[in-house]
C-alpha cells in the first residue's frame, strides 16, 4: 500500500475531481461514510450520545457527514463548529445545511467550557478539528480542546488523523489529540504511519473514498507499507547443492559472539549453507554453534584482528557465496579496517555491512557508490547522521527524506533501524515497516542474519531486506506475546525465527492483514 505526503494527497483529490470526474461532495461523503462505519463496527451507535468537533476545511465536513450517518442511525449527536460556519465551501456547507434542516443539535464558535460539559455526558468523541494540513503548532482555544478531549477518557475516532499530528513527519504540533480509531482517506499519509503520530492514532483504517486503482498505485509516490514476499518452499534433500550459501566475516577475535548470533539466524531461517570466516584465535568458541556452520579460520594481526594477508582467500570465499555480510564488531586496527574496505570494493555479491562505522567503511562511503551488485546497510540514526552530515534530530523529526536521500547517494540499500524500521533503495523508494513494535531496540545480529537468509532461500536481494526486515520484527511480537513483555533480548527474537518464517511461508497476505491489521481497509 502507497503512503502519500499530505500534498501528494491533494494531488490525487484534484486528480480524481478534474481527470475522473469525481465531485467533491461524493468524495466528502464516502469519507464521512467510512467514519461511520468504523465507529457503528468498533463502538456501535444507536442510543449512544456523541460530540463530533469540526473545523472549517474538508475535514470537519467529513465529520458532519458522519453526524448525519450517526443521527439516521438513532444515535444522539452534539455538533461544534469552531470558526466561522458561513466559510464552509460547497461540500461542506451542503452538509451543514442538511444537518440544520434535520434538527441537529449545532452549536458554531463555542465556548470552551460548553464543550467540556458536552464532553463529560457522551459517550464517544469525533475529531474532524484540523486534520492533515497544519503548518504550526497547536494554540489558543483548539490547544485546550485537544486536552479536554484526552482527559475526557472516551472514546475517540480521529477523522483522517489525530488533530495535532504533522501529516506529513508524525510529530505532534504542540499538542495532539490521542485516538482510539483513526480513519484516513485515499491512502494513508506519513504521519498516521510515522511515530510518535502512529502512537496517537490508534487502530488506523484506511478507505479509498472511491479512488481509481490507478490513484491508489500512482507511480510518483515513492513511500509505501512493506508488504513480505511469499517465500519460496523449502527445498527436499537440504540446501548444500543448491545454494552458494552466506559468507560471514569475524573481523576481531574478542567480539566473536556478534557473528556467531548472524550465524545461528540464518540457519533458524532455514538458510544454508553458512560458511563463518574468523580470527583463528577465536576457534574454541566454535564448537557450540553447531556442525551446520562450516568453520574458516584466518590469519590474525598481533591485537586479533583479520590480517590483510586474508585479503584473496576472503575474496574467492565470497566470490563462491550468493550473500556476504560483517561488521558486527567493532574494528580498532586500521590493517583489519583496510581489509574489509577492500572485501567491499571487490566483491561481486551482495554485501551486507551491518554497522559501518564498526567495519571503517564510514568515512570510505566511495567504496560503496562505485559496487555493482546490491550493498544493504542497517543503520541507526546517529551512523546515518556520521555519514550524511545531517543532524541526528533532523533525521528523526523526517526520517523518509534523510534515508531516501542517502540511500539514492550512496547506491545503496539502507534499513534505518527503530520503530517503524524504515527500508530506503537507491530508486528513491522507501518502505515503513508494520512489523516489531515489540522488538523495538532491533538486534542487528539477528536481523542481518534473517535478511542473509532470504537471500539464500531464493529471494533478489531487495526483496530479502523486505521480508528480512519483516520476519525479524515479527518473531520479535511473537516472542514478546509468549512471554507477555515489552522488551525483546536477541536470543528471544531468535528462538522465534523459525516459527515466523514458517507462518509467512505458508500465507505472506494472511499474515499481514491478520497480525499487523493496523493498516485496515474499509
């Protein structure tokens, strides 16, 4: 599913008025329409008193919209309109006027305590106040509104978002509304989708408002929700025949343990074979990984680092490999660090570089735009800051320009780490992932190995980050409702992998719609 800015939304609403021959009124009215019906399905309606709060723009007439389909349902409605009603345009105003004419209850530029006293006797709460276009923060009387609303403790169905909430970056505006269901129209904007926004939106559905599949799909937005590929099945008779495998490199011998957690991923996914590059001096600790990884020691510096005299055997291992991946450690000896820059300009493969500040590679990015097969980089903001030269706040206040541009510069495709974990391609597109609320901290051990491991079950390699990305937040859910916390040690996420990829393997869609149905179309 396409995610749209705020304008790229209004874009589609003149687009489906001037090209499909769409009017606004209807346009109005299927969105009010889905508001209702989220509300009569999640909370019900007759006999229920409800205050519906309006702004002046479209999105307070998709809250009158709603009033109306409210009150031909039995249901009791106490309307506020803050501003001047004789503003309303056409669309709007129409439905103003069929709510006059029906006896509703409408009270325009309202005293602030005549609304706390509406919203102390009803039953549930309609945000249409500002919806997704704001330009400044929250003030004067819409400020104490808000805050009335969320000491109020009803429920709260927010129309297209939280009013508050930056439409376009997520941020709260000074204050924000924080809903129980939020109904969003066309396609669903940054901000419902991007924290702390996502976090105020509540259960978020999304309707099409009678868009074409042409307007749903248009070409020139770049952002959209990750949706798993269907893995391939699982191979009869093993993989050892079929596949080239993953080449993992060790870069120090005294943070062995990085690595080996990669390891044991990949093969918790099913992936093989894994071929485990290291210091010789760290071989002791092989053994308790198991006969699956197959053992390739190399020579050490004095400090037990990679020497670079590995340099052509690493090169032909990774040259017989469909997937290498390092940088787990982090590198002090610059003879290992110039090993591992140079393993990343020559490799033919994929490369997966899981912190690049750790493998030296940071201040090198050259070696990275100049590769001709796919690099995947997993990052979290304060690397991304290093590499671009942008404020770490600027990346998380916007965090899709930052990863979009950098991605596009280096050539590279880049997983910003965090929730929602953020997936940039060298194309300009990026992909909110729905998946690990609940592994928000992310191991990057175990996600670079799960991605490693799509790669060689069969899948190109953006599609592997996708599905990677995926499967790993997933297991992290799945470990944090068996055990009933918040918090998600790696080996937990990893004692899961199985079970998610198995899940995914036999329904990618069911998956989706069922266990990540914050995104739900109606």
């Amino acid at each position: 599913m396409k995610v749209s800015t705020v304008e790229e939304m209004r874009q589609l609403d003149r687009r489906a008025i001037e090209e499909f021959g769409i009017p606004a009124s209807i346009l109005m009215e299927n969105a009010g329409e889905a508001v209702y019906y989220a509300i009569q399905n999640e909370f019900g309606v007759r006999n229920k008193r409800f205050v519906v709060l309006c702004g002046l723009g479209h999105n307070g007439g998709d809250g009158l919209v709603a009033a109306r389909k409210i009150l031909s349902s039995h249901g009791k409605v106490q309307i506020f309109i803050f501003g001047d009603k004789n503003k309303y345009d056409d669309a709007p105003a129409m439905n103003y006027e069929m709510l006059s004419r029906g006896g509703a209850e409408i009270a325009a530029q309202p005293p602030t305590d005549s609304v706390a006293r509406a919203l102390e006797q009803c039953d549930a709460v309609v945000d249409a106040l500002l919806g997704t276009g704001i330009m400044r923060d929250v003030k004067g009387q819409y400020e104490e509104i808000i805050e009335l609303i969320n000491r109020s403790g009803k429920t709260v169905f927010s129309v297209d978002i939280p009013s508050g909430v930056d439409g376009n970056t997520g941020q709260v505006r000074g204050c924000a509304v924080r809903a129980d269901y939020t109904v969003t129209f066309g396609l669903p904007k940054r901000g419902n989708l991007l924290y702390p926004g996502a976090d105020l939106a509540g259960r978020l559905f999304v309707t099409h408002i009678s868009f074409p599949p042409s307007l749903q799909e248009a070409g020139n937005i770049a952002v959209q929700v990750n949706e798993p590929a269907l893995l391939p099945k699982s191979k009869i008779g093993g993989y050892a025949d079929s596949s080239g495998g993953v080449l993992l490199i060790a870069g120090t011998a005294d943070s062995f343990g990085s690595s080996a957690l990669a390891a044991l991923s990949l093969l918790k996914c099913g992936a093989g074979p894994v071929r485990l590059a290291f210091p010789r001096s760290a071989t002791p600790f092989l053994p308790p990984l198991g006969g699956e990884i197959v053992p390739a020691p190399q020579r050490e510096t004095e400090s037990g680092g990679l020497a670079m005299s590995n340099a052509e055997q690493l090169l032909k291992l990774g040259g017989e490999a469909d997937f290498v991946l390092f940088g787990f450690e982090s590198v002090r000896e610059e003879e290992t660090r110039e090993l591992l820059r140079r393993i990343a300009a020559e490799i033919k493969n994929p490369l997966l570089v899981q912190s690049m500040g750790a493998a030296g590679v940071a201040k090198n990015v050259e070696v990275l735009k100049k590769r001709s097969a796919a690099s995947i980089l997993i990052l979290n903001a304060g690397e991304m800051s290093e590499i671009c030269g942008t404020a770490i706040s600027e990346i998380t206040a916007e965090p899709i320009p930052a990863i979009q541009k950098t991605a596009v510069d280096l050539n590279a495709i880049m997983v910003l780490k965090g929730f929602p974990s953020l997936i940039g391609f060298p194309d300009g597109k990026v992909i909110i992932n729905t998946s690990g609320k609940s592994a928000a901290a992310v191991s990057r051990e175990v996600l670079s190995g799960t991605i490693a491991a799509m790669t060689s079950l069969g899948l190109p390699a953006g599609e592997a980050v996708k599905t990677g990305v995926f499967i790993h937040g997933f297991a992290g859910d799945l470990a944090a409702r068996d055990k009933e916390q918040d918090g998600t040690p790696p080996h937990d996420i990893l004692e899961r992998l199985s079970s998610a990829v198995n899940i995914l393997r036999r329904d990618a869609n069911e998956t989706v719609r069922d266990l990540y149905g914050s995104v739900k179309i109606i």
